[in-house]
C-alpha cells in the first residue's frame, strides 16, 4: 500500500489516538498548532501513529503505538536520514537495514502546572535580538538544537557581563490542547552552581502556565546534574525511552 494512503489530517482522529499517553505524545500534539501543523505529516495505523515534522532537518520522526504497527508504518517511509524517538528497541520497529548511526537512552519529565508561582530570580525574557548570543552560549551544547522559530513561545535568559550565560526555552506549545514541550536548558560551564539554570525554568514556567497545564521536557539518563535540578523544581519522571539518528534504506 502507499504510506499517502495512511495519512490523516483529521485533528480529532489524532487527537483521540495521541491522548492514550498525553506525556509520551505531548510533542506530537504540540505539533497540532497553526505554526507546525503545516510542517507535520501525521500516519495513523489504527490506534498508532508515526509523525515526520519536516521543521527541522533532518526530519523528527515519533512513534506511538505497537511494534507490529510501527513496523508497518516505519517500512512504507520513503529512505533517507531521521532523528527519532521511539519506545522499542530499534530492531524491533525500523525495517532491516536501517542504519542507527547514534543511540541515546533518555528520560522524559512531566509537570502537571495550574497557579504556581516559581522562582526566576534575575531570568528575562529574550528575543530575536538575542539570536547571536543563544547561538553562542550553544558552542558549549554541540548536541542540543535550536531554530529561531521557537523565540515565538516562551525563552528566557540571563547575562552576566554582558555575556549570556544560561537559557531556557520551548519547542513548542499548543494552548488548545494545554501541552508545551521545555528544551534548551543551557547553563554556560563557568557559571555553573549559581542557581542560574532553575531561574530560566523558573521563568519559562512563569511564562507556560496560562498556556499550559502539561509541561514535559527530555533529559538523558546520564545528566545526573540535569536530572537532579529538574526534580528540585518539580518535574517527575515518566519513563524511558530512546532517541537516534537513523537512516531508513
């Protein structure tokens, strides 16, 4: 069958499928919104579904559901380079011959937010002017990324002379579904210890939370200190899963 064929654009129809797990699909759903709707390929299978989100390069490709499913859905996309996020072993849902070129384990975090207030010290607000030096504060964050598109929700920061010296930000955020996705989580090495990385949470939390009641954010197992400062602020884990590079025959 062609994988066209397989595709829906039916907001309901993935809406209904995403929601089985609102913390594991809380991306795909933030995709939902008029910003990266028009970027996003939806496939359902049944109760599974499979997102390319052709935003950034190479495509982000999720999977939700089961591993028959994915399998199916995985072997009609067309060859070339993904990032991808997937729950299974990789042998289990990607056709034979992928190429898994890296492997990350990670952890995905929650918080469930409705009138809290949280700390955010000296943290402000950034922009697009600020482009330069988030790029910047970057070089110390090789695997991290970021495009200027997300300066459209919430990110913030802080200077110290003159110098950006920690950020957070958001991936994305869709108020009609309440869900946003927290990233760029960046504290520059001389500046460590500060309590600056909770003030930038602090104050894209501040920033979320009338959009927002689900919070999630991805951390890898191996960041104790990450994990560590997360938790402080509140955010629990929900479970495990994997992230790669892969290359579709």
């Amino acid at each position: 069958m062609e994988l066209e064929s397989f595709r829906t654009r039916d907001v309901d129809e993935i809406v209904g499928i995403l929601n089985y797990d609102r913390v594991w699909s809380a991306y795909a759903l933030g995709d939902l919104n008029d910003l990266n709707f028009p970027l996003a390929r939806y496939y359902t299978n049944g109760p599974n579904l499979t997102l390319v989100f052709e935003g950034l390069q190479p495509p982000a490709l999720f999977c939700f559901g089961g591993i028959g499913a994915l399998r199916f859905l995985l072997d009609l996309l067309p060859s070339g380079d993904f990032t991808a996020s997937f729950t299974p072993e990789p042998e289990a849902i990607f056709p034979e011959n992928t190429e898994v070129i890296s492997l990350k384990r990670m952890l995905r975090y929650k918080m469930e937010i409705t009138d809290q207030i949280f700390g955010d010290g000296v943290a402000e607000l950034l922009g697009q002017k600020d482009v330069d030096a988030i790029n910047e504060l970057m070089t110390h964050y090789p695997d991290n990324v970021f495009h200027t598109d997300q300066l459209a929700y919430p990110f913030a920061g802080i200077y110290q002379d003159d110098k950006l010296v920690a950020c957070a930000g958001t991936h994305v955020v869709n108020p009609d579904q309440k869900v946003a996705a927290l990233g760029n989580v960046m504290v520059h090495p001389n500046y460590r210890e500060r309590g600056f990385g909770s003030q930038v949470v602090g104050k894209v939390l501040n920033e979320l939370k009338d959009q927002a009641s689900l919070i999630v954010l991805n951390c890898s197992v191996k960041n104790k200190e990450a994990q560590t400062l997360y938790e402080e602020l509140g955010f629990t884990t929900h479970g495990r899963y994997n992230e790669a590079e892969v290359r579709l025959p």
